[in-house]
C-alpha cells in the first residue's frame, strides 16, 4: 500500500511483516494493554459491552471471508450460526466429556460439510446476483425448520465451558476468553487474506472470468470461501451458546443475518478491521440510542417507540453507508489516515514510489 | 361513510406505485455502477425502515380490518364442493386479471415492449432512445402497486399484522421456481409453491411449511437454477 511519508518496503521480510512500521507495532501493543487491563478500570457493564463486540466480530470476520474477500453472497449466516449454537447445546446436554474443545470442533467441521454442500449449487458457475441472494434466505429458514421440527425450540447450556480444570465463569473470564478468541480469529483473516487462496478469492471477487482465465479454479475457490466462512460463523454461534447459556431458535431470524452483513457493509467490506469496526458499531448501536433516550429525559410512553426506533435507526444508517461512504467506516479512516500522513500536501504523488 | 375503503383502497394502491418511483429515484438509481449485491441490500434496509415507520407511525399490534369495517368474509361453496372464502375469490380473480393486464402490456403496448428491451440489455435500449431511467421507474411503480394489491388482499382475508413483508421471500420463492423472466412461470411457480406448502401443513408437521417455499426453492436451483419457464443462461464470455 502506498503510503505518503517516504516510507518504503526494501526486503521481503519487510513485505511479509504482519506490523510493518514502529508507530503500527507501538498502537498495537498499547492496544492490547489497554485490553488487558480493562478489567481492572472499567465497569463489568464496559467488559459485558467489550464481549459483545467480540463475539460479534468473530461472526462478522466469518462472513466477511466470504462477502468481503470472496465476493459471494450469503442472507443465510444465521442459519450458520444457529447451526453452531444448537449443536453445542445438544452436545452439552448430552454430558460430553469436554464441551469446550467438542462444541469447538464439531460444529466447525460438521458445518464446514454442509457449506460444501450448500454452495454447491452457487458455486457451479454462473448464478448471477438476484437469483443467488435469494437462494440464500432459505438456508437460515431451513435450519429453523429443522431445529424446530426437532421438536425442542429451544435449550439451556446449563454446564459452563472447562477445559481441564479451568472453568470458564464470570463476566472477567468470558472477557478474556472471547476477545482472545476474536484476536485469533482477526490473525487468522487477515492471514487468510494474504494467502494463496485470500488472493484468488480477491481475484474472483473482481472479475471472475479475469480469475478463471489466469488459471484459478473458481468452483473450487467459491467451495473453499463458503467451508471457511460457514465453519467460523458456527464457531461463533457455539460460543454464542457458552455465552447467553440458553439457545432459542427465535434469536436466529433473517433479523440476524441482515445484522451481520450490516456490520461488515458500516464497516467496510473486505476489511478485518472493517468486520471489526462494524461489529462493535452495530453491537453498541442500540445502547447508544438508550442513552440518547435517557439524556433526552423523553416523556412518558417513549418505551413503545424505542424499538421502532432503533430498529429503523439501523436500516437508515446500512442504507446511508450504502449509498454515501460504500468504502464503510475503514474508508473514513483511511481518509483521516492519509490526511495526517500527507500532511501538510492534499494528495498522494500520482505515481507511487516503487 | 359509505365507499370509504374502496376509496383508502385506491389511494393505497396509487400512493403505493408513487412511492415506488420516489424510492427508484432516491434509493436505486445512485446503485446504479455499484455491485448488484450492494443494490439488492439497499431494498432490504428499505424494508427495515418502512417496517419501523409503520410501527412508529401506525401501530405495531395485530388487526382484523374486515370486522372493523362492518364487512363481512362469507364462505362460497365452489361446484366440487370446496369452500373458499369471499375474499380468497376475489384474491384469485384480481390475481388473473393483473397478470393478464401485464402480460397484454408487456407483449401490445410500445411502451411495454420498450421495458422488455431495457430489462434484457440496458446499454442497447438506451441506445436507441429508450429511456430506461423512467422505464425502470416505472417498474418500481408497478412492483410497488402490485406489492400494496397483494397486501390489502392478504390483510382483509387473512390478518394485518407488522410482519406481512415476510411474505416477500415466498414471492421470492415462486418467482425463482417459475423462472425469473417468465412472466406465466408465475402461474405454475405459485400453485407448485403453494400446494407443497398446503399439503405439509396436512400430511407433515405444520411447522415444516414455514420452510417447505425455500425447500422448494433449493430443490428447483439444484435441478434448474434458471426456473420452470426462465430463458437458460448461456455462459458468459470475454
């Protein structure tokens, strides 16, 4: 990426660098003290609201992988993620012995198998855009169907997650365990992103013919960003399961999906930051209206027109980021970032310095 | 006031087709460049806001309007023996008779004819004069009179409720089984839909017709993903 002050790449250890420049890695490791130690300074709401985001971010990174990086369409993440949650509870509920490492794998591998199977049809080749975004609702409805005609709507997660004989328990320990895992997820994507298969996902994201004719195989490309994408977002639906301890299958409407393609739209689509972005700004969104609600001191009966509210307030905003700022919140901030870096110039040399 | 609800009828149907050019004009057309993707999203966050408007600016609560009007839904006795409701009679003919309106305006009118040609290639249409700007407008117009047909129909048959837009998806549904370009696919698309669904309720678990459109759906896309009556796409080249 060409940035403005005469910063240049000269090795390849350089260039394959994860954080690149002194200022990146300062931030980062002020980033992650800063994380560290929120517990100790914020209030077990922050931390609750900070766990929010980071379970969110790990679907949005999920699905981000495959409309962000791969350019494919899915309505149905919902499903996926009910998928991952219904089968962590089924398992807990039957006493397995380690649900914490089972609920992670299984659901992750079982769903990764239906992925395959789902896009199958998509990924045969030329199902233009209408079509495809409405192949996709049907998967979410589909899964509720099952789940329901299962005959149980929904289940409790009575068991906390352990691993040997650490237990995982408390506002602080969920903190910890789902930011780190949000962490790992973030590495894996934007990992996932510079590898042989981000860059022919990217390749088919801009024009799959151009991909096809530089020797990518789409099908096969198109298969492999649903099984990735598909297993993350059940990885976050079981520890959505660990979290909220209690699964129904009304948490999991067409409602949900639209919320995650909304978190990565707000933030930026084919951006890890961006998924994470977004995901903190649609998971805080609602409690930012409350208290606007509450610093108003609106009149009474304002409690009905609360929901509509947030509810259409959300609509607004996907529908403004949308049509005005389609780059989402990473564009903004890479505006902001290149305004410093160029200062005191308006625009960056025509030709990037090679 | 008598005549009343035909009047409000009218003026819902008319408004409705308004503010179709009005959201083509506001929403859709700076679409226009953006990927497809993109655009289909943009009508799912209008759904959310007109859903949140009518919540705030109606009522979020479940209403009957046909008792509330003083009229009544009598059931008809069909020759078989079938027993239908006043108003599913009505739903079915005033279903005919816009399909028919629209397959004679697609296939007689000039105007009519100049759509078809700016729905199969936009640039080409344009080209020779066709404004396609107000043709797509005007396909807005008429999803969104049809859309607010079917809504009135639905609501005094069956209930009126916040979450009708749900039915979209089984429109959704019978249109891709139909065949997307095909205007009479509708037909056999929505009796396959609506029998698979009919029949689950009957002989399956009622709560598997919730799903049965999109099960429908899937099985179409895996067999003919270009519908029942739908132009098969030829492959696309460089």
């Amino acid at each position: 990426m060409a940035l403005g002050g005469g910063y240049f790449k000269t090795t390849y250890d350089g260039d394959l660098a994860l954080v690149d420049t002194r200022l990146r890695r300062v931030t980062l490791a002020a980033l992650v003290a800063a994380l560290l130690l929120l517990p100790r300074l914020a209030s077990p709401f922050v931390l609750d609201l900070v766990t929010q985001v980071a379970l969110a971010a790990v679907g949005a990174l999920a699905l981000n992988i495959l409309t962000g990086f791969a350019g494919q369409v899915s309505l149905g993440h919902a499903g996926f993620i009910a998928a991952g949650a219904f089968t962590t509870a089924v398992l807990v509920e039957h006493r397995l012995p380690s649900p914490l490492l089972a609920a992670r794998r299984r659901p992750g591998r079982r769903r990764a198998g239906r992925g395959r199977r789902d896009s199958g049809a998509q990924a045969q080749g030329a199902l233009p855009g209408p079509r495809h975004a409405g192949a996709a609702p049907r998967r979410a409805l589909r899964v509720r169907g099952v789940s329901e005609s299962l005959g149980r709507e929904h289940r409790g997660v009575d068991s906390p997650p352990r691993l040997g004989t650490w237990v995982l328990k408390g506002t602080t320990a969920w903190y910890y365990a789902l930011t780190a895992v949000a962490a790992l997820v973030l590495i894996l994507s934007v990992n996932l992103q510079r590898s042989r298969a981000g860059r022919a996902w990217m390749a088919i994201r801009d024009r799959e013919i151009a991909a096809e004719s530089v020797g990518i195989d789409v099908a096969r490309y198109k298969v492999l960003a649903f099984v990735w994408s598909s297993g993350l977002t059940a990885v976050a639906g079981a520890l959505f399961a660990y979290h909220r301890a209690f699964v129904s299958v009304e948490a999991f409407g067409f409602f949900l999906a639209i919320e995650y393609i909304a978190m990565i739209i707000i933030g930026g689509l084919g951006s890890s930051l961006g998924a994470v972005l977004g995901a903190a700004f649609v998971t805080l969104l609602p409690y930012g209206i409350d208290a606007a609600v509450a610093g108003l001191r609106a009149p009474g009966g304002a409690e009905y027109y609360l929901f509509p509210a947030k509810f259409g307030a959300f609509g607004l905003l996907m529908a403004v980021f949308l049509v005005f700022e389609p780059q989402g919140l990473v564009g903004i901030w890479r505006r902001i970032r290149n305004w410093f870096s160029l200062w005191p110039l308006r625009y960056r040399p025509l030709r990037p310095a090679s | 006031m008598p005549g009343a609800p035909a009047l409000s009828v009218a003026a819902a149907v008319v408004l409705s087709a308004l503010s179709g050019f009005v959201i083509y004009r506001l929403l859709m057309r700076p679409m226009a460049g953006h990927p497809i993707f993109a655009a289909v999203l943009v009508t799912v966050t209008l759904g959310i806001l007109l859903r949140a408007a009518i919540v705030l600016v109606y009522t979020d609560r479940i209403r009957h309007p046909l008792p509330l009007l003083g009229l009544a839904n009598p059931p008809r006795r069909l020759p078989g023996g079938a027993v239908v409701s006043t108003f599913d009679l009505l739903t079915v003919g005033v279903a005919a008779l816009f399909l028919v309106a629209l397959f004679a305006f697609l296939r007689l009118s000039p105007l009519g004819i100049q759509m078809r040609a700016a729905g199969e290639k936009a640039l080409l249409a344009a080209q020779r004069g066709i404004n396609f700007q107000l043709l797509f407008a005007l396909s807005w117009a008429l999803a969104g009179f049809a859309g607010a047909l079917a809504g009135v129909l639905y609501a005094n048959n069956v209930r009126l409720d916040p979450s009708l837009g749900v039915l979209g998806l089984k429109a959704f549904a019978v249109a891709l089984v139909g065949g997307l370009d095909s205007l009479g696919g509708v037909i056999p698309g929505a009796l396959i839909v609506a029998a698979v669904e009919v029949l689950s309720v009957r002989y399956g678990d009622p709560l598997l017709a919730d799903v049965s459109p999109f099960l429908c759906l899937l099985a179409m896309l895996l067999v003919r993903p270009w519908g029942l009556f739908g132009t098969k796409e030829e492959l696309e080249r460089v």
